[in-house]
C-alpha cells in the first residue's frame, strides 16, 4: 500500500467541491488516511512549490493557494500516486479528458481544483511536508479486503 497527497485547492473549496472531489476517491477505493484543513503559510509554498518558485507566475501561484484554506488528504491505496493522478487528468484543466476531477471540474491550469503527488517518492516526501507521523492512519484492512484481491494485499 502506498500512500499520496492530495491538496483540494482553494478554487475546491471556494466552489464548494470538496464533498464531490473527496467522494471520487473514496468510491474509487482509496482509503482517506489522514484529513485536515489549513492554511499555507509562504514558507510551506516554497518548499512545496520550490521547482517553480523562481518563475514569474510563482507570485500568482501563492495568492492562489493562500486565497482560503486547503484541505490536505492523504489517501492509502495498492498505487496510491499513480491511481489519483489519472484521476485528476491533466494539470491543464482544458487539456483534461472528461471524466477526470480536472476535466469534469476545471478549466484553468493554476485553478484545476487538486494538487496530487506526481509518484511515489514525491509521495514520500509531500505527506510528511503535510502530515505529522500521528496524523496518518492506516488503511484499514477490512476495506481493503472489499477493494482488491487477496493476491494483491501483502
């Protein structure tokens, strides 16, 4: 089992798509491991947005993020990274296939309603940027006996 983070972004919330974006996943069979909602402080923008933070538009990316709070999830699945980020489609919401978060939801490639950890090792290291070790929990095995084959568990 792996587990991803998913940041459901101000225009999310603002819009009211929380409860749409979080049920995707969890009917998916993603198992949320850890939720809370907070505001980004700079500091925690740069470091998690640290490949762009020299560009121009940076500026705009952190007035976006900082427009409400965030919803931080860590979601717990065999895949977990690779399961959400087909999910959400293309970072380009206009570029996005139609039955992803992004394609169904958004238009915009700053607004595209969730931040999603590109693979495994960003995975790694962005829950722990979000989440204290005491603030994850596991995936619950009674769930994950519903949602995969007993093969795939280990």
């Amino acid at each position: 089992m792996k587990t991803t983070l998913v940041l459901l972004k101000p225009d999310c919330i603002l819009r009211g798509l929380t409860g749409d974006i979080l049920n995707r996943f969890v009917k998916r069979g993603l198992q949320i491991s850890g939720i809370k909602m907070m505001q980004l402080s700079d500091e925690i923008l740069k470091e998690h947005y640290a490949h762009i933070a020299d560009k121009p538009f940076f500026p705009g990316v952190m007035a976006a993020m900082q427009r409400s709070p965030v919803i931080a999830v860590a979601l717990t699945g065999i895949e977990a990274p690779t399961v959400a980020r087909k999910m959400a489609g293309k970072t380009n919401a206009r570029d996005a296939e139609p039955g992803t978060i992004r394609g169904d939801f958004a238009v915009s490639i700053q607004n595209n309603i969730v931040h999603i950890s590109e693979d495994d090792a960003a995975a790694d290291v962005e829950v722990k940027r979000f989440f204290k070790a005491e603030e994850l929990f596991g995936a619950d095995k009674e769930i994950s006996a519903l949602v995969y084959s007993p093969d795939e568990i280990k």
